[in-house]
C-alpha cells in the first residue's frame, strides 16, 4: 500500500474483531511512531500499551460514558496510552510543542497500523488524572490521547473534508 492511499484510507474505527493483535505488528507500529520528527529530535513521546484486560479496563473507567469511542476501548483487543514529556520539548511563540511532536507520532502510529490491516481511534475525551493515577503515570507526563488497536469489524465511509482551495493558499492570505 503506497502512502498516499494509506492517508486516503484511513478511518477512525470503533467496532473490533475478537482477535489478539501480533506483538510484532504493535512492535512495527511504535517503531514508525518512534521515527516521527519532533522539537530539536528530542522525542518526548511515550507509548504505554496495554493488552492485559484488567489493564484496558482502568483505561475504560476514565471515560465518559457518552464518548462514542468508550464502547470502542471496551472491544479492542488492545489500547494504546498516547503520552509526552513537556520536559523534553519546548515552548515557541506560545506553543506547548510536546503537543505537536507528540502528535506527529500518534499519526504516524495510526497510518502505520492501517497500513498492517489494523484499525485505530484518536481519542481525546477522558480523565486524564485518573488514567494517570491507575496507571501509575508520573504527574510531570501528559497523556495526549488513547486509541483502541485491533482489527477492525467495520468498514467507514469517508467523511466529508474541504476543499483544497477552502484550505490552501498560494503566496497570500486570501482577502
């Protein structure tokens, strides 16, 4: 699969098969988020993976119950604790950039695992300070989002996107 139909691709997926994902496929999907660029290479990222049930399930406890993901967390057979480390980033015209490195590699984690025929869900509706208390995640670490990693039980049609000129503008901004 070439890279421009792994973006075009894509989807959030919410329902998945009661099947355990390879540990070496979850090992090729953090490596490919692990060569995202970030702040001066400083990556600030952090991966915790959980596939232990009653370690999904903490995860699961710290979510709205009317967040359309919850059921999703609930399925996967694994799900995967996006964090950075502010620490090991910087601040730049009022930027928290930990945020877009830690970004980075969660798109290229996401592209990666559809790429290996396995469905992802950026989440970012949750208790943060009870995940982190559960999951015994230091206080100076921030979680930047969850995703559910398994194979996917659905097939989403696209959503709507602008257009390329609502979006993209050449040599000035438009008036």
């Amino acid at each position: 699969m070439d890279i421009f139909q792994v973006i075009r691709d894509r989807r959030s997926i919410r329902k998945y098969k009661d099947i355990p994902v390879e540990r070496e496929k979850i090992e090729q999907i953090l490596d490919a988020a692990r060569l995202a660029p970030s702040w001066k290479n400083m990556q600030c990222w952090r991966f915790l993976v959980l596939t232990e049930a009653d370690m999904r399930t903490k995860v699961l406890e710290a979510i709205p119950d009317d967040n359309p993901g919850k059921k999703a967390i609930a399925m996967a057979p694994v799900v995967v604790v996006v964090c950075g480390n502010p620490d090991e980033s910087d601040i730049e015209n009022g930027i928290d950039y930990f945020i877009a490195d830690v970004a980075i590699a969660f798109e290229h984690f996401c592209l990666a695992a559809h790429a290996l025929g396995l469905g992802t869900c950026w989440m970012g509706w949750y208790d943060e300070g009870r995940i982190k208390q559960t999951l015994c995640i230091p206080d100076n670490i921030r979680i930047v989002g969850i995703t559910p990693l398994g194979y996917p039980d659905q097939e989403p049609k696209p959503r709507p996107r602008k257009q390329l000129s609502e979006i993209a503008y050449f040599n000035q901004w438009p008036q």
